[in-house]
C-alpha cells in the first residue's frame, strides 16, 4: 500500500510515517518512481508506534524495544525487555504523579463548589 492509504488506515500523518522511516523503525518498499510501498503489517507496526509514542517514549528508546516485538529471543532482547522494564516503571511513576496531581484538582474543584454554594446562598439572602 502507498504513503497516502498507510496514514488513512492507521490514523497516523503522512510526516509521521516518513518521521518512522527516517528513524528506523517502519520500512518500505520503493517503486521505480519511488513511491513509498508498505506490507499489510505496517498497519500493525504503525499502530504500535503511535502508541509508544503516546505513552511517552522516545524514538531512540522505542528503537530498542522493538526486538522484543517482531523477533523476540533470549539473545537478541534481553537488553530490549531490560529496557522495556525500565520505561514500564518510568510510566508507572508518571501515572502515580497524574494520580495525585488529579487528586489535588480535585480537592480545589470540591472546595470551589463549597465557595460558590456558600456565596450563592448568601447572594440570595441579601437581595
């Protein structure tokens, strides 16, 4: 499939695809007029990406995880799964910090709504 149809299908921009290639982690086939040409499983490597990309890695960190996905075995990934253990402990503790960072908010939106059911109490007794 061509640039256009890969990025359709999978949500992702056509920059970003090229951004893929650029780093090495999506291969394509090129025409004589070369034209990007992508297998069927670009979709799924598309998909993947995207979201280790939203999870927060890098490209240079998503370069070393990705033996573990598409040829996993003990002598080519144990430094990928060491890695991928390093950046799952990373998002755990960014959850964490989302978690109280939440919390706090949601403390000053409780307090906001005590205020203005106090002061719209008050509004209403003085007119």
């Amino acid at each position: 499939m061509r640039i256009g149809e890969l990025a359709e299908r999978t949500g992702a921009s056509v920059r970003s695809l090229r951004y893929y290639e650029e780093q090495g982690l999506l291969t394509s086939e090129r025409s004589t007029s070369g034209q990007r040409h992508y297998p069927e499983e670009a979709v799924d490597r598309v998909a993947l990406l995207r979201r280790l990309y939203g999870a927060g890695l890098t490209s240079r960190v998503i370069t070393e995880l990705l033996p573990c996905t598409y040829a996993p075995s003990i002598e080519s990934s144990d430094d990928a799964f060491e890695r991928m253990l390093t950046e799952r402990a990373k998002l755990n503790a960014h959850i964490d910090e989302l978690r109280t960072t939440l919390r706090a908010l949601d403390e000053v939106i409780s307090m906001n709504r005590r205020w203005r059911a106090e002061n719209a109490t008050d509004s209403a007794t003085a007119s």
